[in-house]
C-alpha cells in the first residue's frame, strides 16, 4: 500500500482528480467536435455546498465537522449520487465524483443528472450514536438543495442503508410527510429495492460477461483480481464466482492482500472479513503485498476501492486481460494510454459500475409510484440496461476507433449536450 501511494504522488503530481476527470471531458468533447459555449456550461458544476457544523459526540462534546454537496448537472434530471465518509474526502475529489455521476447516469441513459457528497471524518473511529449524529446533522444542512426531484443522495464509500435511513427520516420529519424516494439504497423496511445491495457489482459482473463473449474469452476458470473488499468489491467477488465459475485469486483491503493461485472461495473470504474486519489471514491463501494485486498475473483485474490507484507505472505493469472499473476513477489518465497500448480491454467506471445508480433509479420509480418489484424483475432490468449500454459503447468505439473509456465519454456527453440545448437557458 505504502509503496502504490509513493507511486501515485510522484506520478500524478501536477493534477487534482476534478482536473483529471475534465482531461477525459476534454477529450469527449474533442471527439463530439462540441462548441466551446456548450463544452463551458458542462465542464464545471453548476451548484457547490460547503457545510461547517457541530455533531455532539459520546462524551457529550461537540465536534465541528465539513461536509460538501456538489450537483454537478441537472440537465438531464435531478441531481443523482452517493454520499461518502473518509478521512480525505475534499471539494476537489466531490466535484470529480459528481462529474461522473453525470456522465454514468447519461451512458446507462437513465433521467437524471449528477451530484456527490462526502463528509470528512472517519467512520471507523466514530460510534453508532455519532453516525447518526452526524448523518442526521449533514443530512439538515443538505436539505436546502437534496429532495425527490432536486437531488437524490444514495450510499458510497463507508455509507451504507442504514445511513440512508437517517437522511430519509431527517428529511421526512422536517417536511413533516413520508419521504422515501429522497435517497436510495435504503432498507428494505422502509421503501429500499430487492437487489439494489448488490447492483453495482451484478451491473459490473454483466459488463464484463460482455466484453468476454466479445473478446471470445471463457469466463469459466478466468483468473480474477479484486482490489476492495467492500459492497462492490466482495459481492463481485461472489457473483463472478458463483454465476460465471471464474476463479477467484486474490482480493485485498486496506489491512491486507491476499493470494492463491488455485482460486478461493469468496463465501469464505466474505465470511472471514465479517469475522475479523479484513481478508488478511484468510486460512488457504498466502499474504501478498497489496500494492501486487494490481499486477498479478490474471484474467479480470476489478479495482472496487478508491481513485488513482493504477498510475503510469502500475499500468506498465498490469497483466490483465480485462480491467473492470468497479471504483470511480481508479485509473488516472495518463495511464490510460499505457493499457490501451497494451491492449488491455477496460471496462471504464461510468460504465463497469453504472449498476449501483440504475437500480436507485429502479428504488426511486418504485418509490414514486408505490408498487414493488420482485428481485427477479430488478435483476432482469438491471441486465437489460447494463447490456445496452455495453452494446452502445461497443458500437461507438468500433464506429470512431477509440478506447472503450473515450467511447463511453462520448456517448454520454452527447446525451448531456442534447438535453442542454433543448433546455437552453433560463431565464
Ligand atoms: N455511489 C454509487 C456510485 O458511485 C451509487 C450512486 C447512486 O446510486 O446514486 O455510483
């Protein structure tokens, strides 16, 4: 780990990550020729949020704390994207990710633009009582812009239902009415979707079945690498698994990585991480070290954790065959070249891990209209989506001969373009 960050610093030292996500914007809107009048009014967020605010702590202390909420385009809908707690969440890397968020809600073509928020703290030091203290004190400095048809929040890194809970009852009681499709990924209990736990890796394990029928690869025995051990990471571990019968090799976590050639049984993995809060020191597989799993020798490469972890340098070294963006922006753009080059097929993130968002879309048509589906109905649609947008993206980059990432960019900025213009300006 400490090695990859060394790498990452030196290797990206000139850009922040909203600057390296407008270097893919830059090159879409090259490739779509747009004007520079449209290509301005998308390039950067249309509304920020910063928040300074106390949360009363276990020992009864108040702690001050910075949230932000960035919608980034509400072109095509309302606002859509997930909340994040980390230690390193800034404005910088909020913008980026609600800039995704737009163009993944507008590959997968579903009606709604792109927002993100974070929180700077770290949950793995706060209580229950402080999560909920801080949810439901963020979730009130949030309520002037989030709402039904405004901006709808969902989970992301260390966010998960039950901190959707929180936000949905805050704003809930404010408005002093039921409230449920303000955010998604909530609990079953209270308007949540069968099958949206899962989504995003079911819609990231879809694409890559995809592209192994295109690159007339047999998934079955594939090797398969997997970077986080979280919601995306561990239950694409599974469904690849258990769905495809590929062999899963190695996974890792922020305390270990770890490693057997003949392949594991990710129940087990998922169990042991469970049991003791990491996959180091699953009984049958070798320690590694983490920064390895990028570069082993393998089938599918998914890095499921955060941005910038597959630098130049690590590019150079990747030994992948498919490389399946579960995380957002996990590939800096420099690097980009470098796995094109090496013929590498990339499964970039507006798409690989567009499965999260659809079924949120899917929670909130269903909230919206108070009828509920079955799991089997969410699981088929998710498909239909996930595979029509592979398609569409296929086609494209056949159709310009470009990348899948410079493709699915395309794709989607022609999308936020067209609604842009048929809206015009108001007033
Ligand atoms: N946080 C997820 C993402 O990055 C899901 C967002 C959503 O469902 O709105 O795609």
């Amino acid at each position: 780990m400490e090695n990859t960050q060394q790498l990452n610093q030196s290797d990206q030292a000139q850009l922040s990550t909203f600057e390296m996500a407008l270097r893919n914007f830059d090159m879409a809107a090259d490739l779509l020729g747009l004007d520079s009048e449209t290509r301005s009014q998308i390039r950067v967020p249309e509304r920020e949020l910063t928040a300074n605010f106390a949360v009363k702590m276990r020992d009864g202390k108040f702690r001050m704390f910075t949230g932000y909420r960035v919608q980034h385009s509400t072109a095509r809908g309302p606002a859509k994207g997930g909340i994040r707690y980390h230690p390193d969440v800034c404005l910088d890397e909020v913008r980026a990710l609600a800039s995704w968020m737009t163009y993944k809600c507008a590959v997968v073509d579903i009606p709604y633009g792109g927002g993100k928020g974070g929180v700077i703290c770290n949950p793995k030091e706060m209580n229950e009582l402080e999560l909920e203290n801080l949810t439901r004190r963020y979730a009130t400095e949030i309520s002037y812009i989030i709402g039904p048809t405004r901006d709808i929040p969902a989970p992301d890194v260390y966010t998960n239902p039950q901190t959707m809970a929180w936000i949905m009852d805050t704003y809930s009681m404010a408005k002093g009415e039921y409230c449920p499709a303000v955010v998604t990924g909530k609990p079953l209990s209270i308007g949540g979707s069968k099958g949206r736990n899962e989504a995003t890796a079911r819609g990231c394990v879809e694409v890559i079945a995809e592209a192994a029928k295109h690159l007339q690869m047999d998934l079955k025995g594939a090797r398969v690498a997997i970077q986080g051990f979280g919601n995306a990471g561990a239950i694409s571990a599974r469904l690849i698994h258990d769905l495809y019968d590929a062999k899963v090799i190695a996974v890792s976590d922020t305390r270990g990585a770890v490693f057997n050639e003949a392949g594991f049984d990710p129940h087990r993995a998922i169990e042991h991480k469970e049991r003791t809060g990491s996959v180091a020191g699953l009984p049958g597989t070798e320690a590694i070290p983490a920064e390895t799993i990028l570069t082993l020798d393998c089938e599918i490469l998914i890095p499921a954790a955060l941005e910038n972890v597959i630098t130049p340098c690590v590019a150079n070294s990747v030994n992948a065959r498919i490389v399946a963006e579960a995380a957002n922006g996990p590939t800096v753009p420099e690097a980009d070249s470098v796995l094109d080059q090496k013929g590498v097929f990339v499964l970039p993130d507006i798409l690989a891990n567009a499965g999260g968002v659809t079924v949120s879309y899917f929670e909130w048509v269903q909230n919206n209209s108070g009828f509920y589906w079955s799991e089997e109905e969410v699981n088929a649609r998710l498909k239909d989506v996930m595979v029509t947008a592979f398609e569409k993206v296929l086609l494209t980059s056949k159709k310009y001969k470009v990348s899948m990432r410079r493709a699915a960019w395309g794709v989607a900025l022609s999308r936020v373009a067209e609604a842009l213009k048929a809206r015009g300006i108001y007033p």
